[in-house]
C-alpha cells in the first residue's frame, strides 16, 4: 500500500477518451485527494486543456519518454498495447496501476477487482496493477454476489445489451450519424462495427473462438468466476451490441443453491453496497438505460422466479458501463487503496 498522504500524484492514460474524461469527473466529483495529475493521450490530442477540480491540465503525449516520477496512481484506459507496455513498467516503479483492459484480468498474480463485492483481494498486489472487469462483469457479480452468500449460486445464464459507448467515441459518432442519414432516408456506412448499428442488432461483441463463442461472453465467465472465487461455477453468457448510447443491460437467469423468493431476494440486493432495487411491476417499474445513464448505482429490477428449473430466479440489470463498469470502480479502487 502507499505512504499516507494529504494528496497524491494521478496520470491518466488515455486521458481524452470517453473513460479518461469520465475518470476526471469522477475524481472531481468525488473530491480524490489530488496533488497533482498528469494526462497523457496520442500526439493529435497533446496540448490540450482539460478541468478538473478548479484547475486546468494540460495533456502530455504518450511516448517511450515520457516521465512517471513522483506518479501514485496510474489509470490506463486506452489500447492493450499500451497496458502491456506501461501498465507492468509503471507496477515496477512502484505505481499504483489501475488498468481498463484485458490484458492482466486472469493472470493469477493481478487482483480483478470490484469493491463492494472483493476488496479483500486488494490487499495482494505483487506487480503493483489491479485489473477492473469487463464492464459487463462488474453489474453482474454485484447481482450475484448477496444472493451467492445467502443461498449460493448453481448456473448464471446472462445475455447482455451493450450499448455502442462500450466501443468508444467513434461508435457513439457512428450510431449518430447513421441514425441521422436513416431519418434524411441516405444510405449508411458502417465503419467501427461490420454492419449498420442503428435500428438493429449485433449479436457480436469481440473475437469468434473456434466453438462460436465471442471473446467477450468468455471474458465473461472467466471474470465472474475469478471475482467470486468459485472456479466450478457454472456461467454462459450471450453479448448483444444494441443502438443505445450509454448503459449496459443485462437478462440474468440464476439456479439457486436453495429456495429465495423474490421478495427475500429484492432484501438481500437492496442491502449490496452500490444498488438499486427498482422493481415495481404493478406501476411499470423496472430499470432502463435512461434512468442509469450517469449514475453511480447498478440498477435492478423484474426480479421473479423462473419456474422452468429449480430454484431459479430471473433478474433484468441496468448499469452506466463508463461510470460503474469503468472510470467509477478504478476511483473506488484507488480510494480504497488510501484508505489503507
């Protein structure tokens, strides 16, 4: 852990992307003791100004040269390549590094972190990164995680709706544009992802695997089992690409260790640090990626059983993927990490 401190030194790669500048809200927002903070981007965005709690920053060019004296903390959220580079240099030189990708998650060494459900896992840092999850991981082991210690979890069926922002600025700009060109009825382009985004659906997030799986529903499994430390259980999960802006939903199918009911289960979510049980089917309740969007909070509701097995529960999640499901759980991690 790192010398106590009135204020700490925080750098910030990949400062100008949709992560970066939800990062620097938070650290504002939240009031993060900041000393100092160092941005750093790619040559086309260097000398810009950025805000952030009162005072102005300028961006610095990412380069090989590039000096991490006196750095605390290091947030990476930007390509894998330059976690892979940076992200074990900095560890090394005794950095704190929070990093967005993929690249350390399963390497047994690297603590894969969410607070309000492991924190304890961040009292190990050998290499001095803590990996966050995938951002749909992250809404996920938080529904799972009160009803895992109350009556244990069996099997996780999980299909997630991810909106574009999950890929970056450039789909939030392509989804735009094509809803755009749509509604002047002109033909539309499809350059981030291999077909049109808006008004339809990719069920295709990533990477095939040879078995017909995307990389990004094997991230997942993998992720939620290290999480919650059960290697047995039980996990296959569905990734959907939708025409939404911001926010990830998902459709969760639970088997229970035992019996809960939904009431019992909607107690034990509404107790888990960081949720929002919004479930209200009589009055048409249940979380959308509107009410999420820029809240903290993961978002459930249309908790009910499902008859079809026993002991199983379905549960519909909401959650900001570059609030909770990125910028928010590494600002949570460093603070836990002052606190000591």
């Amino acid at each position: 852990m790192l010398k106590k401190k009135s204020g700490y030194v925080v750098a910030i790669l990949g400062a100008t992307g949709a992560v970066g500048k939800e990062t620097l809200e938070i650290l504002e927002g939240r009031r993060f003791p900041l000393a100092s903070l160092r941005l750093f981007a790619s040559k086309r965005s260097a000398g810009e100004v950025m805000s952030c709690q009162g005072k102005e920053w300028k961006v610095e060019e990412l380069t090989t040269e590039s000096s991490f004296t006196g750095v605390d903390f290091a947030f990476i959220s930007a390509t894998d390549a330059i976690s892979r580079e940076y992200g074990q240099r900095l560890g090394a030189a005794g950095v704190v590094v929070i990093d967005d990708s993929g690249v350390f998650r399963m390497e047994a060494d690297v603590p894969l972190v969410v607070p309000e459900v492991n924190a304890h896992a961040l009292t190990a840092m050998p290499r001095g990164i803590v990996s966050i999850p995938n951002c749909t991981t992250t809404p996920l082991v938080m529904a799972l995680k009160p009803l895992q210690d109350a009556v244990g979890v069996k099997r996780v069926v999980v299909t997630t709706f991810q909106s574009v922002s999950g890929t970056g600025a450039a789909a939030m700009d392509e989804l735009m544009t094509q809803t755009k060109d749509l509604m002047s009825f002109r033909d539309t382009k499809a350059n981030v992802y291999p077909y049109q985004i808006a008004f339809n659906l990719l069920p295709h997030i990533g990477s095939f695997n040879d078995g017909g799986d995307c990389s990004e529903e094997v991230k997942i499994a993998r992720e939620t089992r290290k999480i919650l430390e059960t290697p047995a259980l039980r996990v296959t999960a569905t990734t959907v690409r939708v025409p939404v802006l911001r926010c990830h939903s998902e459709a969760i199918n639970v088997e229970l260790g035992r019996p809960l009911k939904p009431n019992e289960a909607r107690a034990l979510l509404a107790a888990m640090p960081g949720v929002i049980v919004y479930d209200d089917p009589a009055k048409k309740l249940y979380p959308m990626p509107l009410d999420a969007t820029g809240k903290d909070e993961v978002y459930i509701g249309r908790v009910r059983e499902d008859e079809s097995i026993t002991n199983g529960l379905n549960l519909w999640v909401v959650s900001d993927n570059l609030r909770k499901g990125a910028a928010l759980n590494a600002v949570q991690i460093a603070e836990y990490v002052v606190r000591g």
